[in-house]
C-alpha cells in the first residue's frame, strides 16, 4: 500500500467500544473511511458519530455479528455499496473465556471459534479477491499476546489455542498474498484495560498489569504506515508487568516423595 491514505477505505470489527473504537479513532485520524461493525446498534451509531465529528472522515456502521455467515457478506456489499472498494480489513471482534477446562461451558466452544477465528478468515475471504484485483492492501488481525506463552496459559486454553491458529494463519496468508503487495499482520496485545478483559477474574486484579489501548492504536499506525515495500508480520504490544509472564507452572511444587 502507498503510505498516503486519504480516501482509503477501511472495515474493522468489533468497532462499537474497547480496543476497537479506539482503533478506528487511530484509523480516522490517518484520513481513512470506514465501515464500522459490531453487534450492538446503539453504541456503533454513537461510535460513528464520535469519529465523523471528531476527524471529518465518512463513516458507515453496520450491525454484525461475525458469527453469522450472512452478517459479514452483509458488511461486505454494503462497504462496497457506500465506498466502491476496500483498501484495508482490521479483525477487531472478540470473545473470551476464563474457565478450567474442565468447568468451561461446552457452548463456549462454539462460540469462541466462530467468533475469534471463523469470523476473521472468513471475512479475509470475502475480502480478499477485491485485495488481490487492486494488488494492494492491508489486513490486520487483532491476535493475543497469550500465544506467546507455551504452554498457553491457564484458564485461558480453549481461547488462547485458537488464537495460536489465527496467528499462524496470518503468517500463511502472508506468504501466499506478500506478490499480491497485500500486508497481513497479527497484532499481539497484553491484557488490556477493555470490558472485554477488564472483570476478567484473578487476570486483572492488579490494574498495574493492565495496558491501555494507545499502544495498540500506535501499533496499528505503525502497520499501516510503513513505507509499502515493509510488512510488519507481527507486532507484540505486552505490558511490562502482564500477566501472561507469571509462571504458568507455579515454582513451588509439593513432589512425592521418591
């Protein structure tokens, strides 16, 4: 992509609060247009309101839920039917789950695959061949820097295992879309002071170990500003004092006795 992108238009994820809002801020700030997408219509018009007023750039919210197949067409043909074309995906939407394994909701399964992994390579399909026309782009997958850990960590299992799978689907698609000039790269956040993590049990009681957003939002700025010859592959945002480093192996261990 050329690093002028006045006019460019863009699609994030989960755009309605957290760490995405404050993204597609970042985003706006750069002279993109976009196309903004969460579940809930309310939040999404008002995020759309903020960014309009805030950095004169248009802005089109559509409800979706990127679980559901038909939503994320949905997004598509309405982003293409307002803007003519896309220039850059930002997978933004997220759920967690904090559980023992053995004590995680079997419907929680489900419903962090369709929407922490599914949601982003499917959206990456709908997307891709309009990338692929224009030979140019850029994708962004918003990873974890809980795939850092290995093994994962606790309480975290189900969640982060298919995070390690999107990340390494990132690197794959980099490789097949890199003579495409389409950069792909997976963002890997500690834990972030979000709703999504924010009342996270045990995680978050210490709020020094939270980050805010901006570093994540610099992160993003960063990927879509590199000269185009330069793709960031992956970039890990970590608080110093994350969580994640804690020893997923307590050190103190009662051994039997041999």
């Amino acid at each position: 992509m050329t690093t002028d992108l006045k006019g460019k238009v863009a699609i994030i994820t989960g755009a309605s609060r957290g760490i995405g809002r404050a993204i597609a801020n970042t985003v706006a700030s750069l002279g993109i247009n976009l196309a903004i997408a969460a579940r809930q219509e309310g939040p999404l018009k008002e995020a759309a309101d903020e960014i309009r007023q805030k950095h004169k750039v248009e802005v089109l919210p559509v409800t979706c839920d990127v679980t559901k197949l038909e939503d994320l067409e949905n997004l598509v043909k309405k982003t293409k039917e307002k803007f003519g074309k896309i220039d850059i995906l930002i997978n933004n939407a997220g759920v967690s789950s904090q559980y023992p394994f053995e004590k995680q909701p079997i419907e929680d399964f489900e419903k962090l695959a369709h929407t922490n992994y599914l949601g982003y390579v499917r959206l990456i399909r709908l997307v891709i061949n309009d990338l692929i026309k224009n030979k140019s782009g850029a994708i962004i997958n918003m990873v974890s820097g809980s795939t850092l850990c290995d093994p994962v960590p606790r309480n975290f299992i189900v969640y982060s295992s298919l995070k390690v799978g999107l990340r390494a689907f990132s690197k794959g698609l980099f490789w097949e879309m890199r003579d495409y000039g389409i950069k792909v790269t997976s963002i890997l956040p500690g834990v972030t002071d979000t709703d999504l993590t924010g009342k996270l049990q045990d995680i978050t009681v210490d709020v020094s170990r939270l980050m805010t957003t901006e570093a994540i939002e610099n992160a993003v700025k960063f990927a879509l500003t590199v000269p185009p010859n330069v793709c960031p592959l992956e970039i890990a945002v970590i608080n110093q004092q994350t969580p994640w480093t804690k020893p997923v192996i307590p050190y103190a261990q009662k051994h039997p006795e041999r």
